[in-house]
C-alpha cells in the first residue's frame, strides 16, 4: 500500500510511479518547511509494524 499527499500532483505521480514495487508500505509526500507536512507525520506515528518490517519513504 502507498500512502500518498499530494497538493499539485507531484506526489500523486511518484506514487502511480513506485505502484510496481513489493513494498508492503510506503509513503510519499511533498518537503513542508524541511519536513514531513504535519498531519502525515502524526498517521506515519500511529502504523505498527513488526520490527523485521520496513517502510519506505519518498519525498
């Protein structure tokens, strides 16, 4: 699963783009002021995941 934010479609492309991998989790977001936009960064807190898991970010 990708999760994507995406304000001008930017992101929504990169994430159409990676749909190919055998990732089981990713996001992908625009740079909001050097960091991740807010209210994405409080949903990446809240997954749980297996220590042996990874996710993938892209921004």
């Amino acid at each position: 699963m990708i999760v994507y934010f995406s304000g001008t479609g930017n992101s929504l492309y990169v994430a159409q783009s990676l749909l190919d991998t055998d990732e089981k989790l990713g996001f992908v977001f625009p740079v909001y002021f050097y960091t991740v936009p807010s209210m994405l960064f409080y949903q990446i807190q809240s997954v749980e995941m297996a220590k042996d898991e990874c996710c993938k970010c892209s921004a």
